[in-house]
C-alpha cells in the first residue's frame, strides 16, 4: 500500500482551485462534450520546459508527453570557411543580372551541407486504463483547458460513479502532474504505463517507474539523452508495481507526478552533462510532498494570464462547446466572445511553452507528436520564432520572452560570430533562416531561403523592443547592446556598393521564400538589394545607434555604422504604386506567395509610419491588396501576419476579416494553428493581431483604439502594455472611448494619439492616469 500522508492534505486545496475555476467566466475556457478523436483534438498544458497534450479519454486516457530539449543528432559542422572569396564574383554576375550563374556559384559555394536526422521528438505517452463492465458507456461527459489556471479537466460519469481527471504543469515544481478522484470513496482504479519507442523502462520502488533513452532518428547518432520517473501516490486504496505499469486500488485519489532531466546544455550543447536518475526521481518526491503542489502551479500560471482581461462584446459566452462555437465561424458567423478566448489561449500557450530558464517555443511550441517532425519543429528565424514572441511584451508576458534572448546570445557565442567570420569574413554574428538546439548558424538547402543571412539581425529587434517596454538599463547595456552592435558589424560588413547608385545594398540575398522571373524566363530567388534586406539592415543600424546614445557610447564603430546609414539604399515604390520586394521591378513567380517579406519595415519594424513616411505606408497598402487578390494568406502565420498589417493601416475591419479568415481556415478545435500542419506561430501571431487593434505604441506615441472593427462597438482590454514604460487599459462604447487609464512604470513623458487628437503629459513613476473621452480630457 502506498497512502500518501500529504495527498489528502491538498485534495482540498486542488478542489477549491477546480470549483474556481468552474464559476470563471468561460471566455478563459475551452470545453468539449467528447474525447479528442485525435492529437489535433487533445488539449495542451506545459510548464515551459514539459508539455502533455491530454486527449480526455474515459476509461482508456492517453497524455502525449514533451520536453523542451528531445532532439536527435548533434552539433554538426557546417561552415563552409572561405567562401567569401566568391562574393565578389557573385556580386559581380547579379548587378548584371546574370541570376542563373550567380545561383550556380551560391549552390556551389555558399551553401552548406547540412547532416541528417535532425528533429524535436516525442518524449512518448502516459497511458491510463480505468477498469469499467463491459458493456458500460460513460455519460455527462465533459473536458476542458482552463486558460486561467492552466488545467486540463475530464469529467464522466460510469458504472453509476462520476470520475474527474485533472491534469497540469507545474513550473514552480518543474513537474507534469495527473490527479484521479470520483466521488465514491475508493471507486480510483487505474493501470498506469509509459510508451516510447526504444526506450528503456523499468520498475524502480514500489511506486515509482522510469523511462530513459536517447532522441534518435534510425541510421543517425542519437542525441539528447533523457532521463524520466512516474511516482504514484493516494488517499487510502494501494499503489503497486506489475510488470512494468503502475497499478492503483481501490482509492478515493490518486495523485500522479512525472518529471523529466537531460543531459543537454544550452551554452556547450557539443558537451552533453547527463543528470542523474536518482536527480530526476527526488525532483518528482518533492513535488508529491508538497500539499500546495496544485495550488503553486495554478497561481503561478494565474498571476501572468491575469495580467489582461479583454473583452469584445457585453453579449453573454455562447453555451456551446469551442469547437461547436468555432464550426459556426467557419460556417460564416461570428463570435467575438471565442476570438477572446482565442487571444487569451495564444498567452496560455506562450505561458506553457516559454519560460525563464528553458529554451523557447519552436515551430510547435513544445507540443510535438513525431519522431522527425515537419521542418523538425525547429527555430525558423525568417519569420517563425519571432513571431511567437509577438505578443511577449505587448500582452504582458515579458518574462516568457527571457528563453528567446537566451537562445539568441547562446547562438552568437557558440557558432554565430563563427560563422560570420568564416563563411564571410565579417564582424559581428550572422544566423541564416534556421536553427535548432544545436545552434548551427550555417545554411543550407535552396537560395530562396538558404541565402540569406540576417536571421540574427532580426532576432535583434526584440533585445531592442524589450528595454523600450521596459526601460531596464541593466539589461539594454549588458544584453542588448553587445546583440545589437553584433548584428550591425555584421551588416556593415555585408554591404556592398550598387555601381549604378553608389548606394549600400545587401547581396547576394533573398527575398524570404519568394521568386522572381529574370529576363531568360529563368525562375531565380538571388539578387542584389531585396528590400527586406534594406528594411532590416536600416532597422538594426537605427536601433544600434539609439542604443548607443541611450547609454552614451561613442566610439568608431558608431561613426563607422552611422556613415552606413546615411548610405543605406532605401526600398523603391514600383510603376504600380506597390512597394518592391526587389531593387527592380522583376516579375513576381508567386504573387500570392505566403512571405510577405518587404512589409517588414511596416511590421513589425516601425520603418513606415503614417507620421514618418506615408508614402511608404501607402505602397505596402496596395502591395497587400495585390497580394491578397493572387490568393496570398493561405498559411495560419501569414494570416497572422496579415492581421497585423491591417492593424498598422489602422484598417479594423480588414484586420477582423482576416482574423475571421484565420479561425475560418487556419484553426484547428483546440484552436492550435493549422499552417498546415500544425505550427504555433499562428497562435501567437494572432494574439498579437488582436492587441494591435487595441493599442500600438510603435510611432511615437501610444495609438489608442487604432484599429476597432465596427463588430466590437463595446468593450474593454485592461493590462496592455505600451512603450516608454506605460500599462494601459481602454473602455470604450458604441465604438468611441470612454476611457483610458495609463500607468506610468518609468516616470516618463506620455504621449496619448486617438484619432486625430494627440495630447501629452508628465507622468510620475508608478502613478495611474485617466483620460477620458474623445479629447482625452485629464480626469
């Protein structure tokens, strides 16, 4: 018999916690009336580092688990050290538009060769079998995700007893915890086994089994080594081992708690440090001990999702199931009260999969069923895993952006300036359009995605975005800067004169995934110049020498950057009106291709503001209407991204048609992202979308209401926060504002714009204040 003495203890803690959590407003619930008829259906809780997606079964459940660092293979070396000697060559075969040679040249020298077997994995499945008649059928069935708290809930009735199932993620206790109760003493019976593929799994006490084994892809090195306990625990009722499940009877609870440690290291992953068993097993003790175990873990994730409430509609939640209420919407109704809760699962996931001291999200987040995942669920850094930090700092999450600006720092350090210097004889860093936990900054594949080297100098932006947010000069002096300045030697570096303008161009390059005809009808991806290389090389230039002068560095690389500016060819408007994605007006082989890579200086770069440079603005209008007519916004996080578009236009009803578009055509039932197949960058790139409707502070002031559909004449967001250091909330009714309270953190200058009305004030550090009307009158 295993009677654990504390479980009884935090039965009631955890009870109270589920009956809160049933009297929340729905709007931060997803609930379905069946089980997940498949992984696409499951539900997902993580703690950062662990993940499960919880089908909600009855009497046979299976949780698929995950862990953050479950990669096959390992560091590879990839640079190919010495090829800047053909630049010059190349360089000279693209100003005379000779793309065909030029190609050749980059697929022979440039591009790298890069090793197989290379994925995030499964970390394999929890699996419960409940014993039950057999000819029972289960009845009053319900599951459930509360946003909230971060619980997955499954609750049925069988063989005249009602069974609950609560299942989370605890960071504070780094555990993934499973809690089985009904409501007859000792009516919990359950058989408990874990499953991987060529995973070792043993008996190790009398309540305890453990799973280790190695990530691997059949005919590669294996890779992160893992090792992994389940320890059961209950009130009354025994615990005991057969064969190698875990066996429950006759409880009236049983508590589950899995824990998980590699042997990987972010900072030296070339030097796997394995953790102990015996490490893995006293984590998972200590967690079981602890009565406020389900307490820590939900107020933990409570304190961060209850950072904003946003509200789109005084109607009351429909009282139907999510994905009843998402088929009507793909059926061509609306809800704004699920587009709520769509915006607030974006901030669960980002909760659940990112924080301090993991790794971040990639292309899945953490939730991942296969052995080689689609595009490995890796980092893709020409768009993906920015996107998922969209919404870190505008919705209040500024610690689940910590994981990002480790990853970043830890791929400059151990391969970036490597490869700069190497591969292009250049200070700085450089990373291409991928990577992984491995932290190869090389690339490879095909040049119209492969050439193009300034991933890292996009991954810089958001070191900059952090301390405008925050204001935090420890962070902006000993983190940010030392990014910035990498990624603007770097691009210093990378440009090269374009003879016909004596301007500074980048090249060879991309524009991210697109193509263009050249005059020979070839289809070709290279040239010299491709505006999204212009947007970003002016974006980190400017944002280096604001950092500068924030913290007063003067010094010859800020000279030297500072002439680069100043000579920075700038991206051309086309015969069309439309802005270019080349330095010439080539013709597009996809005009509805899904990147919609020469928008970055709209978004999310702050280059074209309607106060700056309206005409640019202005250009990338008609560039999206064209893009859109050819079909383009067929992916979850090209939508995504497009609702953003729509945003900075200060167009609402277009970003909320395209916001419709992306549950309509992009949105699986338990709202992950459908790209397809599932990738999570939609999930976060929507999130964001929805709080640049409400609130931008990227052109100099902070824009309230820039973008309200007329579908939300009334409502309320409270928590946003804007640059310069401010927490906003906004009432607003039959689409005019009401009011709006702003928070000052830093004390700074506070400039207010709605509609035409800009006012500004002096603020107080820590002081709240309220404007109220259409002339934001102080109140």
């Amino acid at each position: 018999m295993r009677s654990h003495p504390v479980v009884a203890a935090w039965i009631i803690v955890c009870a109270a916690v589920v009956d809160a959590a049933a009297g929340a407003d729905s709007s931060l619930e997803l609930w379905y009336r069946q089980p997940a008829a498949d992984w696409h259906e499951a539900l997902p809780v993580g703690n950062g580092a662990l993940g499960a997606m919880v089908f909600g079964g009855t009497t046979h459940e299976t949780i698929q688990l995950n862990h953050e660092a479950i990669w096959s293979a390992g560091p590879q070396a990839q640079n190919r050290a010495g090829a800047h000697a053909h630049l010059p060559e190349i360089r000279r075969l693209l100003f005379a538009h000779e793309f065909k040679q030029a190609e050749e040249l980059v697929r022979r020298e440039l591009l790298a060769e890069y090793g197989g077997g290379r994925s995030h994995q499964t970390l394999g499945d929890l699996h419960l079998e409940m014993p039950a008649a057999a000819d029972a059928e289960p009845s009053d069935y319900r599951r459930s995700l509360d946003l909230e708290r971060g619980v997955a809930v499954t609750s049925f009735t069988i063989d005249g007893v009602r069974h609950r199932r609560e299942v989370f993620a605890s960071y504070p206790d780094k555990v993934l915890v499973v809690r089985l109760s009904a409501d007859r003493p000792g009516a919990v019976s359950m058989v408990a086994s874990l499953a991987r593929p060529a995973a070792a799994i043993e008996v190790i006490g009398p309540d305890a089994l453990r799973m280790s084994g190695a990530a691997q892809i059949e005919g590669y090195p294996p890779g992160v080594r893992f090792e992994t306990v389940l320890v059961a625990a209950t009130q009354a009722g025994a615990v005991s081992t057969e064969g190698t499940t875990l066996r429950v009877t006759g409880a009236d609870t049983a508590t589950l708690v899995f824990a998980c440690g590699t042997d990987y290291q972010l900072r030296d992953p070339a030097k796997p440090r394995p953790t102990p068993p015996e490490a893995v097993l006293a984590v998972a003790r200590a967690a079981l001990a602890r009565p406020d175990l389900a307490a820590r873990a939900a107020d933990d994730h409570a304190a961060l999702m209850r950072r904003v409430d946003l509200q789109l509609s005084p109607d009351p939640v429909p009282d139907r199931s999510t994905d009843e209420r998402l088929a009507a919407v793909k059926a061509g109704g609306a809800d704004a009260r699920l587009i709520e809760t769509y915006f607030q699962f974006g901030r669960h996931l980002l909760i659940s999969s990112s924080r301090p001291g993991d790794l971040p999200a990639n292309l899945q987040g953490i939730w991942n069923k296969h052995l080689g995942a689609p595009w490995g669920a890796d980092y893709h850094i020409n768009i993906n895993i920015q996107m998922n930090y969209w919404p870190a700092e505008v919705t209040n999450l500024a610690e689940c952006h910590e994981p990002f600006f480790s990853f970043v720092e830890a791929l400059a350090e151990v391969s970036g300036r490597t490869t700069a210097r190497e591969v292009y004889d250049a200070r700085g860093a450089v990373a291409h359009y991928t990577t992984d936990v491995w932290l190869g900054t090389s690339t490879d594949g095909k040049p119209q995605w492969g050439m193009w080297p300034f991933g890292h100098a996009w991954a810089a932006r958001h070191f900059w975005e952090h301390y405008l947010y925050s204001g935090d000069r420890t962070f902006l002096e000993t983190r940010a800067f030392p990014v910035l300045r990498d990624a603007a030697l770097f691009i210093v570096d990378w440009l090269v004169e374009d003879p016909r303008t004596g301007r500074l161009v980048s090249g060879p390059s991309a524009s991210p995934e697109n193509t263009f005809f050249g005059s020979d009808g070839g289809r070709y991806a290279v040239s010299m110049g491709a505006s999204m290389d212009q947007e970003i090389a002016w974006d980190a230039l400017t944002n280096f020498l604001a950092a500068a002068r924030e913290i007063g560095v003067q010094s010859p690389e800020v000279a030297e950057v500072e002439r680069a500016l100043a000579r920075l060819a700038l991206p051309g408007i086309g015969s069309d009106g439309r802005l270019m994605e080349w330095a010439e007006e080539f013709k597009e082989a996809e005009p509805g291709h899904r990147h919609l890579s020469h928008l970055y200086g709209l978004h999310p770069a702050s280059q074209f503001t309607y106060s700056k440079s309206p005409e640019y603005v202005a250009a990338a209008r008609r560039t999206i209407d064209a893009r859109l007519a050819a079909g383009g916004g067929h992916t979850g996080w090209s939508r995504a991204w497009i609702v953003n578009f729509w945003a900075r236009f200060h167009e609402g009803d277009k970003a909320l048609e395209n916001l419709d578009a992306l549950l309509r055509k992009s949105t699986l039932k338990n709202l992950l992202d459908d790209h397809p197949p599932f990738q999570i960058d939609g999930n976060f790139g929507g999130t964001a979308g929805v709080a640049e409707m409400l609130m931008q502070s990227h052109d100099d002031a902070i824009d309230l209401l820039p973008a309200l559909p007329k579908a939300w004449p009334t409502g309320h967001v409270t928590g946003l926060r804007a640059r310069g250091g401010f927490e906003v909330a906004l009432w607003w009714r039959e689409g005019a504002l009401e009011r709006v309270e702003l928070k000052s953190r830093l004390g700074r200058a506070c400039r207010v714009r709605l509609g035409g009305v800009t006012r500004e004030f002096a603020t107080t550090a820590g002081a709240t204040m309220t404007l109220v009307g259409p002339t934001l009158e102080l109140h």
